[in-house]
C-alpha cells in the first residue's frame, strides 16, 4: 500500500524495462553491480547494516525515490527513448524507522546512459523530482523541508538535497540525496538518519567511494568483484508469529454501512514492515469511500516510525493533491498513539487516521462528498481503535 499511489504515477516503468534490457546486452562489459557500495565500504555507520529488498537491478526496483523516476518512460524525460538509462544497479542497506538518532540506512546506486548529454538530462530530472518530494514523502503528522546542499566535487554535475521528516515526540527522519553525473553515468548516494549531522558526517567519505568504484570498474579493476547475494523478494501474507490482519480491520457496520459493495481486501508486501494488508470499501456508510492499511512490524518502535512516516504518506499524496489544508483532530481520548487531520475544501472531505498498538499500527484514509466534523473522525479512529485492541493478544 505504502507504494500505490506513486506506483500509479509511473506507469511507464514497463517501457524503460525493456529499453533497459535491450540496450545491457550490447554492454555486457560494464558490470554495473560492482559499482554500489557493499559493507565493505560503508565504514562504521553502516557496518551493521543489513542488505534489504530494495536492492538489484534498478528496472526492476519497484522501492526507492531514484528508481520511481527510473520508471518514467524516457521519452517523458528526455523527449526521446534513446535518452533513456541503459541499465542500473542499486545496493540499499539498513531500515529507516528503527527510531536510532545514527545512520539508519545507505543506498547507492549506479545508471548508465549512451551519451554524457543524456546522462546530464537524466540528472536534471531527477533534480526536478527530488524538489517534488514534499509531495511524495510529506504527511500532516510530519511535514517536509528541503535544503539545497553541496555534494563533494566528483563527476562533472552534481546535486544535493536534505530531506527532513518531522514529527512530534520522535526523532526527524532525514535523507541526504546526492546525485553525480560522471560521463555517461549517474551516480546517486542516499544517506538515511535520524539527525541532520549524521547523514552530513559520512556523505561526503561515502560519495568519493561511489565515485571511485566507477573509476575502477571502467578501468578493469574490479574484475574479480562479485556482487553481494540480494535478499529473497518479500512475499505477501500473514507474518509468522503475528496475527491474522484481516480480523483487525473495520467492518461495513462500524460506519454505518449495513452491507459490503465494492469490498476489496489482502495481504501485499510492504517491507520493512513483515506483514500488510489492505482494504478498500465503496460505499462506506458515512462516508464514500475508505482505505485502511494495517502493517505488523519487527517492533513497536517500528510500527511506530514506520506509520507516522511511511504508512499515511499514500494517503497524504492524495491530501496534496485535493487541496486543502489540515486540521488536526485531537484523538486522545481513543488511546493507541491516534493522530487525525481533516479536510474540508470545495464540498469535499477527507479524513486521514494513524494508529498504533504494539507491532501493528495502521493508516485510515476516509473521503466524502458531504462535509465531515471533526466528531466523525473521532469516531471512526475509535471504532478502528477498538478493532484493532479487540484483535490483537
């Protein structure tokens, strides 16, 4: 779920795919998968890292900001297919809502294109991409701000921007994201932490090491590297050991609605959290339409950073979208860490809910035509709420 709405977005990934795999055949001497960075050169900050799921060819990376423009058709880009990537690969180590105030996750990742010019265009598109991040990663419990830096000098062109999350009570998730045009390449270093000073310690050491493995790579030195092992592709389904989240979610009658129409409901990947399930219902009683998404994460710590910073953000890309500003709900009285916001702009509705309970936690989108209260908000937290205690051991 944490990924439909961008995945709606780029819905060309299927021709860069393919234009991606053409082109590597006809440059089988590039190994592009030796040039991310693996453990070995990440340093003490990453040292500790896991390899995750984000990680591989970048066609066919469905995770990650670089890999969503990488999905653009290269004629949206570039304005013709021939300015498309040849091909890619990324290397992403750690888990960004572990809650640590240190480095919580690196990823680095390589693109290579027919011309140094088309190289240099692919970097101002995702320069032009990165700027729209308040939409992308944005949420009304934790809003966004940029800061335009400057990456180390390595490569010809290069960008950098501080990406800071922040919410209450929690420390800010912050992503700096540098990116390099090195000839016909593009190289791109994304440090994830929970301070502003600790991606900003090892960017710069972790850049230069990027840089100097493409230098290696196109001069034959690193002929005897091999790429780490990627980790299985994540499965859908009930997590082991946790609870069937089906049973956690709202039924048609906590809303008003006295039958399902349109009920969609199951399980899909959504890693780092081990289990996710979503719901759609159409009508939905009180309103006319309602999402719900319950993930059950490795901690509560997790479930925690995990929904306030990644499980509304679908929901909130919808927000900006509409329009409208957010009104917080005070959810206090309903317990399980609620949070609430409300729109109401032109006719139009929408209420968006978190809730957390242990290793679940879970994000409400809910919109009308009718003009919603603040009591209605209220309540639907509290009915998920109670879903969600009555269920869970």
């Amino acid at each position: 779920m944490r990924r439909i709405i961008l995945a709606a977005i780029v819905v060309g990934a299927v021709l860069v795919s393919a234009t991606a795999a053409s082109a590597s055949r006809h440059h089988a001497r590039i190994r592009l998968a030796v040039v991310p960075l693996q453990t070995a050169q990440l340093g003490p900050a990453g040292a500790s890292l896991a390899l995750n799921y984000g990680s591989g060819s970048i066609s066919n990376d469905g995770s990650g900001f670089v890999s969503i423009v990488a999905s653009i058709p290269a004629s949206a880009r570039s304005g013709s297919a021939s300015h498309g990537p040849l091909g890619g690969y990324a290397l992403d180590y750690g888990d960004p809502y572990t809650g640590s105030a240190g480095v919580t996750e690196i990823r680095s990742s390589v693109e290579e294109y027919r011309t140094r010019p088309d190289a240099r265009k692919a970097l101002r598109s995702y320069r032009l991409l990165d700027q729209f991040e308040k939409i992308f990663l944005g949420s009304p419990a934790a809003p966004v701000t940029l800061k335009r830096v400057k990456p180390f000098p390595v490569g010809q062109a290069r960008f950098g921007y501080l990406i800071t999350r922040a919410a209450p009570n929690l420390n800010p998730l912050v992503m700096l994201d540098e990116q390099v045009a090195a000839g016909r390449f593009v190289l791109d270093l994304t440090v994830t932490a929970g301070s502003a000073t600790a991606a900003e310690r090892v960017a710069p050491h972790l850049l230069r090491k990027l840089h100097r493995r493409l230098q290696l790579m196109l001069g034959g030195h690193l002929s005897t590297v091999k790429p780490p092992k990627l980790p299985p592709e994540p499965t859908s389904g009930q997590a082991p050991g946790g609870p069937d989240l089906s049973t956690l979610i709202l039924q048609p009658t906590d809303v008003g609605q006295s039958h399902a129409v349109n009920l969609f409901q199951g399980y899909d990947a959504g890693p780092p959290a081990l289990s996710d399930f979503l719901m759609i219902l159409q009508p939905a009683g009180t309103y006319d339409e309602l999402v719900q998404q319950i993930g059950w994460w490795p901690t509560a710590t997790e479930a925690t950073y995990g929904e306030t910073y990644g499980g509304g953000n679908p929901f909130s890309l919808l927000f900006a979208i509409l329009g409208g500003a957010a009104t917080p709900v005070d959810l206090s009285a309903v317990g399980d860490g609620a949070t609430g916001y409300l729109i109401n702009d032109s006719g139009q509705s929408e209420a968006l809910v978190t809730l957390t309970n242990g290793q679940a936690g879970e994000s409400i989108f809910a919109s009308s035509n009718s003009t919603l209260q603040a009591s209605d908000v209220q309540s639907l937290a509290q009915a998920a709420a109670n879903r969600l205690d009555a269920g869970l051991p």
